[in-house]
C-alpha cells in the first residue's frame, strides 16, 4: 500500500485523510520534514494559500517540499493546493503576491478567480481518465488554471452555464491538469461524501510510481 502524507499545517486535512484511506491507500498527517521525508506522495489540500505560505516557512518544511516536488514527488492539490503547487499566481491587487508557489505544474493560476457573484458553486464535469461519469464539483473561492505549459495535461473544464443561472463567464475554465505524476483541482473531491474517483486516480498515480522505482 502507498503512504501519502497530507501536507497539515491548515486546511481541509481530515477529509483528504478519510477519502485517501477509503481509496486504498495509507494516509498520515505531515508536519515536520522527517514525516515528509517518509511519504510516497503528498496531498496538499485546501485552505488559505497564503497562510500555508507563511506556515510552510514557520514549519521549515517549504523548502524541503519544494525539493521533494522537484525530484519527483507524485503529489495532488486541491484549491488552494493547487495554488501552492503552481508556478505562477495571479493575485488581483496584490504586489508582491503574498503567495510563494512551490513550482510543482508549470501553471498559471489565478486565485479567487470566478469573482465574488460566483464565489461559491457546485457543478457536475467530465473529467479525462476518470470513468463511469461525471465529477461532482466543488468550487470554494477558487482559483482556475489561466495558463499551461506544453507538458501540462488538461483533465477538466467548466461546462456550460455550471450553476444553471445563465452566467456564463466560467464556462471552458482549466479546472483540473496533470504533469506527470502531479495533479490539481481546483474544486474539492474531498468534500463529496461517497465519490472517491479523484483521490483513486491519486493513489494509481503514486502505486504506479512504486511499481516503477521497484523495478529500477
Ligand atoms: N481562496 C483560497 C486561496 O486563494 C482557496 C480557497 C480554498 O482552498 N477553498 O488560497
């Protein structure tokens, strides 16, 4: 069984545990780099980026995550996560950004991106690689994807009038990607109870990155 950690400074911590532990894999709380270092993938989850920012410095662990990341480390982030695992934010109004992303996608995002009248809104989405149907989504103050680079892979977009009231500026928004063995969402899996589809990707993702160092 894969160990995923799930980065628990602040956050949406206990629901990404319970929906890993569900998908069959063995899900700790990460505080401290020695938790870090024992992971075989990480789940940075929603919350506020730019308190994770602050906390990631106060608990010495950004730079050794941002090292993990870049030697390879499968990792999922949602929201805000997904915030912190880009390479560039947009932050209306904000310069310097109060956000320090850890470079993990080779992503532009935009933070509290659908605008205060769409702040908040569930939707259903196809979402490539995931069968059986469509996702339920999520969307807590979120960010959307505003830009990916070649080796970015799209795995969802906003449909159609998401919230059936006719607004329509979200529609076609990159709401889900992958590079590699590293994913985001900008919605929340975590918070639909009985739906482990996302975090079972996830885990394919790290089980597969086992598979593959075992025999190297
Ligand atoms: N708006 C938050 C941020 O910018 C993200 C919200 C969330 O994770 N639900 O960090």
């Amino acid at each position: 069984k894969p160990l995923i950690g799930v980065l628990a400074l602040q956050g949406g911590v206990a629901e990404h545990l319970a929906a890993l532990e569900r998908s069959g894999a063995d899900a700790r709380p990460v505080r401290r780099p020695e938790e870090l270092a024992a992971v075989h993938g990480i789940v940075v989850p929603g919350g506020e980026s730019t308190t994770m920012t602050r906390l990631l410095d106060t608990f010495e662990l950004y730079e050794p995550l941002r090292e993990r990341l870049a030697a390879g480390l499968p990792a999922y982030g949602s929201c805000a996560g997904m915030i912190m695992l880009s390479g560039e934010v947009l932050d209306e109004g904000r310069k310097p950004p109060a956000v320090r992303p850890l470079g993990a996608l080779d992503i532009v995002v935009r933070r509290n991106a659908f605008g205060r009248q769409v702040d908040s809104f569930e939707t259903d989405l196809d979402f490539a690689g995931i069968p059986d149907g469509p996702v339920h989504a999520v969307f807590i103050r979120a960010p959307w994807v505003e830009k990916v680079g070649a080796d970015v892979e799209v795995l969802a977009t906003v449909p159609d009038d998401p919230d059936n009231t006719g607004r329509n500026e979200a529609a076609g928004r990159i709401v889900a990607v992958q590079q590699g063995p590293v994913l985001a969402t900008s919605f929340h899996p975590e918070l639909v109870g009985g739906d482990e589809r996302v975090h079972r990707y996830f885990v394919k993702i790290v089980q597969a990155r086992l598979n593959t160092a075992a025999q190297a």
